[in-house]
C-alpha cells in the first residue's frame, strides 16, 4: 500500500521515540534528521513538561516545537519560549482535590505549572503535598503544604495512589469530574493527570498544525499509552507502538514495532532514510 508523505510528524516520548534507556537511538536520530532536512515540521507532543524537554533535545541534535503537558502547554524548545498555557483555575483545582481526597482516600496531590520559559526560577514549577510519592524519580519536586499545591492555576494537576492502577483510579473519578477537567494517564502505577477542559494531545497538535498551516489528514503521530489516544485518533495516520496500551492500539490505523526497536524509525524510513 502506498501512503502519501506525511506533512508533519507528532510523536509522544516516553515508550514511543525513547528506547528503555530514555536513549534517542542512532537510527530514530537519522530518521528524524531525514524528515527535517526535507523541510517536514517534527513535533513533540509529550505528558512532559518544558523543563524536561532538554535531554530529548541532545539525543535529536535537533530543537523542536513541543505540545508539553498533555497538550496544555506549546513551547519552542529552540528559543526557549513558552508559547501558549492552558491553565486548570484555583476554584477549579480545589474542588478536585477535595473530590479526589474523597473518592481516592490516601492519594497524595501534586501540580505542574509554567513560567515563561522552561527553567522559570520565578514560578516554583512542580509543587507537591506530604503525601504525594512519584511514580518515577523526579529530582526537580517542592514539597509544600497541602494548600499550596492548589493555590495557583496549574498546567497539571498530579494524583497519586501507590498500589492502585491508574485506568481504575480514571474509572472512579472522571464520571464525578464529568466535563470540569480532562483526566488521562502515561501509567499504570496509580497515577492519574487532569487538565483544562478540552485540554489533550490532540488539542495542543491542532494548536501546532494551525499555526503551520498543515491539515490535520497530513499528520502521522505515534504513542502508546490513553493520554496519546486523542492525537493518534486525531492525526491522518495515528501508529500505536507494539509494546502500547490496548487503548492506545485499539485508535490507531496501524501498530509499529516497540520503542526499544525503533519504532517510529521504521515507520518514517518509509519516505525517509
């Protein structure tokens, strides 16, 4: 079957472009640089905030614009510069956290915020509450009061519970949250993350698109885990990874070999080598 060129290239980061090492391999690196250097606009769209965007960078060689934050954020990682926010208000955030404290009893809270750029001293960027214990190793975290994690609009707002499953933690509070927030996840280990209404990968892809003038049915886009399903769904061609979540192969047009194996290399080598 012959596809025509994509456009533009969207793929999220963690278990999709990065093998099991947080590593850009040589060939996905190559791939890239291919698609790049035909004048194709290579985006990130990543649950990641700006501040972390840094090492994909290096691994790239190549600096590009990024959905961060589940589609909340639009940053261009080559200037520096946070373009566009979409914030969850402080009424909004409190009320979820007194909701969740609730229905999720010994959750803990955290919240992502922006500053201006991607290493912002003046916004205290990742604030969490003396119960929340991350899902992975996060050296950049400010424990503060509980209250402190809700009292400023935030990109993100984090609830962990160690030992539960983040689909049935999704389960349990998005029928209450109903269209008040988005809630999705990047991982099974008891970590759920809310947005802004309407907030997604998909919405924050469009955001891009628009301003580059690409149509969204010249977009391939790769994930693997719920938070991608919007973009993949989104896109003219959405590839699911072969080690994704069943949600995230069941929106995709096709499914690509895993991460570890260069999966987004295989699929761009298509038009790209």
């Amino acid at each position: 079957m012959h596809l025509p060129k994509p456009k533009m290239v969207a793929t999220d980061v963690d278990g999709t472009l990065i093998d099991h090492d947080e590593r850009v391999t040589a060939r996905t690196k190559a791939a890239v640089g291919a698609l790049i250097a035909d004048g194709v606009p290579f985006v990130l769209a990543t649950g990641r905030p700006p501040r972390w965007i840094d090492p994909v960078v290096d691994g790239l060689g190549y600096a590009p614009l990024c959905v961060c934050g589940n589609g909340a954020v639009i940053y261009d990682s080559a200037s520096d510069k946070v373009l566009a926010g979409r914030t969850l208000d402080v009424m909004t955030l409190s009320w979820i956290a007194d909701l969740a404290e609730r229905v999720l009893p010994g959750c803990g809270l955290a919240a992502e915020r922006v500053g201006a750029t991607a290493h912002d001293a003046v916004t205290p960027q990742f604030v969490s509450s003396p119960e929340y214990e991350h899902a992975w190793l996060n050296p950049d975290d400010t424990a503060v009061a509980r209250h402190e994690v809700i009292d400023a609009p935030a990109i993100k707002m984090l609830i962990r519970l160690p030992g539960a499953r983040s689909g049935d933690m999704l389960a349990t509070l998005a029928p209450l949250v109903g269209d008040r927030a988005d809630i999705t996840y990047s991982t099974e280990h008891g970590l759920i993350e809310l947005s802004a209404p309407g907030v997604t990968k998909a919405s924050g892809l469009a955001s891009v698109a628009q301003r580059l003038g690409v149509e969204h049915s010249a977009i391939i886009a790769f994930g693997d885990m719920p938070n991608d399903v919007p973009m993949l769904r989104m896109a003219g061609r959405g590839v699911a990874m072969a080690n994704a979540h069943d949600e995230a192969i069941a929106a995709a047009d096709e499914v690509t070999a895993a991460n570890s194996d260069d999966g987004v290399a295989q699929i761009l080598e298509r038009w790209w080598v």
